[in-house]
C-alpha cells in the first residue's frame, strides 16, 4: 500500500524537528504560521524563540502587537504576526483558551487556510485531513501524472480527493509528514534519482518520460516595481535623534516603523535628484537641513514587488522648526525596540 510504503520510507529517514516532538496544537500551529512561507533553517530559530517567548497560547495574547511583531522582524509577510496575534486573543478570550479541535473550527482560526488546518487537525488531534502543498502537489501529480494546473480550487480538490482515499486514516500526522519530507527530500522539482525512488514502479510520468513536466504551474504573476525615496533625517539634542514613522492600514509591511519617505510612479532622473530629494525635506521641516548625504540604493525583492530604495541622510543642528504630525523624532537607542521592515534592517545595518 502507498501509505504503508511511504510512511516506512519516513520512519528511516524523515527529518527530525522541534515541533515534530509535541501533539500541542498551539506549538504545532506556531510552527505551521511561522512556515508559512518560510524555510524550514529560517524557520526553526523563530520556532525556537516564539515557545521561549511565548510558551502558552495565554502569554501570545497577552503580548502587544508591536512586541509580536518585533519577534517576527525579518521573516516578511507581516500579516501572519498580526493575524497569529489576532488568532491567539480570540483563542483565549472568546474560547477561554481551548484550542479548536475540529478541521472546521481550525479552519475559522484568522490567518488559516485549508493546508494549515489540516497540518494542525492531523498532527495535534489524528484526524485524517491531507495536506496540500508544493511538494505533496509535485509528488501526487507526477505519481498519477496529473496535467491540472496546480494553485487553484479545482486542483486543490481533485488532489485532495486522490490523498483521501490514500491517507492511513489511524496514522495521519505521520503520513502526512512522510508526503511532505518525500516530496521535499527526495520528489524534487529537479535532479530526482527516479530510477532507485521507492515509487518508481508506480510512477506514471516516470514511466511515460514527463517527470520534468510535472506538475503544471498556472501562468506567473507579473512583478510591479515601486520606487521609494527613504529620508534618514537625524539631529542632537543632546542625544543621537532619528526621525520614524508608521507604516499605515493596507500595503505592504502595515504596522511596521520605517523613515519618512515618497513614492514615486518611475525613478526620479539622477541630475534632479539631491534637489528634489532637498526641496521635499524643506517643504516639511520648513528650513533647510545642515548637510544632506546620498546614501545607498537598495533592491528588496517581494513576491509580487520589486522595491527599489534610494537612501538619503539628512542633518540638522537642532529640531527643525515644524514636522508633520505621521512623523515621530525618537533617540537613536530606541530603534531597536521597533519592528521595523527586513529593508530598513538592512540600511541601517549598511550604516
């Protein structure tokens, strides 16, 4: 049998990590939403620190949101932080902090999708939902060479009613483990070692010759490049000061602390530049600054985005004469308490 099959092969060689050891389903979802786009060596740090900082689901929806999103700094994707906090409080104050223990009621959880809860139904209560992912895809499509393009509903169905009959209904968690460590180890998107797989008898598109066909991806998503134009504007008194503001609701990074900064449709002609970038802090510190400095251009490269970052430092003697109010002057030591984007991270860490 397939599932018998593939859970031995997991058995001898399916990798060992920290929130495989737990049927807790709270360190099981941490582990699912911090994966969530992620991979697993950046992952398990961020694992390891949240059940440090946070070991109960009690003490997560205790924390403020900027203090989540302060641990979650650097992974990306924002939105997980937010809706894991905003999932934690509901957890704990509607449901006086019983975690939901069906598919559905997982399901309802802000922030989860079919994969995770059924990743959180299968290895915290043994119930046998399948998951779907991009190696369980690869290796259902290839073992059945399957032509429907994958990331869309009827894909999703189609797989998953395949993986219901072939799921071992008294050990889900393991099987499901076993799909995705064999997809991901050995199922590979390219370079598999076909002829001693363990399915190579079995595999319709290793033996029709289409294992590199397989599976089929919808069209690609085109990238939007955005420009930004960040102002580092700095002063004295009597301590380092650095001026802040907060990324607002509905785009990118939302919540998180950056610097001031424009945003412009194309990038700004290099000959106009400094001016330009001079008259913008002019017209909002309402004098001229003491010294400015051009500083880096970064690429930060998003799924569907292309940022491209002009830095310039800006120095003044003393606390300009007005300031709009979205802006905040913080001392410098300060910055290190703020969740700031992985892109600002990176300038400041350039400095």
């Amino acid at each position: 049998m397939f599932a018998d099959k593939i859970i031995n092969w997991y058995s001898e060689f399916g990798r060992q990590l920290p929130w495989r050891d737990t049927d807790n389903p709270y360190y099981i979802w941490l582990s699912e939403i911090i994966l969530q786009q992620t991979r697993i060596e950046q992952g398990r740090s961020y694992y390891e620190h949240f059940v440090k900082q946070y070991p109960t689901v009690q003490d997560l929806a205790n924390a403020t949101e900027e203090q989540v999103l302060k641990s979650w700094q650097g992974l990306g994707y924002y939105s997980r932080a937010r809706n894991l906090h905003a999932a934690a409080r509901h957890i704990v104050y509607d449901l006086q902090g019983r975690f939901p223990d069906t598919y559905e009621s997982i399901l309802a959880l802000k922030g989860v999708g079919r994969y995770t809860a059924a990743a959180i139904a299968s290895f915290a209560f043994g119930l046998p939902y399948p998951v779907i992912d991009g190696n369980v895809y690869r290796l259902i499509a290839r073992l059945y060479q399957v032509y429907t393009p994958i990331g869309t509903n009827k894909a999703y169905r189609e797989f998953e009613q395949r993986l219901m009959h072939l799921i071992d209904k008294e050990r889900p968690g393991q099987f499901n483990q076993a799909l995705m460590d064999f997809g991901s180890m050995y199922c590979k998107p390219t370079g598999c070692d076909c002829t001693n797989c363990i399915f190579s008898q079995d595999c319709l598109a290793y033996r029709n010759g289409v294992v590199d066909m397989l599976p089929v991806r919808p069209s690609a998503v085109k990238v939007k490049e955005r420009y930004f134009y960040y102002f580092d504007i700095r002063w004295s008194s009597p301590n380092p000061i650095i001026v802040v503001q907060q990324r607002g609701q509905g785009d990118i990074w939302q919540g998180l602390y950056e610097l001031p900064l424009c945003e412009t449709d194309r990038p700004v002609e290099s000959s106009e530049l400094m001016d330009w970038m001079r008259e913008t802090v002019r017209n909002w510190m309402g004098e001229e600054p003491q010294r400015m400095e051009l500083g880096p251009c970064l690429t930060h490269q998003l799924t569907h985005r292309t940022i491209k970052a002009q830095f310039v430092q800006v120095f003044f003697n003393d606390r300009p004469i007005k300031m709009p109010k979205k802006m905040q002057p913080i001392e410098w030591s300060e910055m290190k308490y703020l969740p700031i984007s992985r892109l600002i991270d990176r300038y400041l860490s350039e400095l």
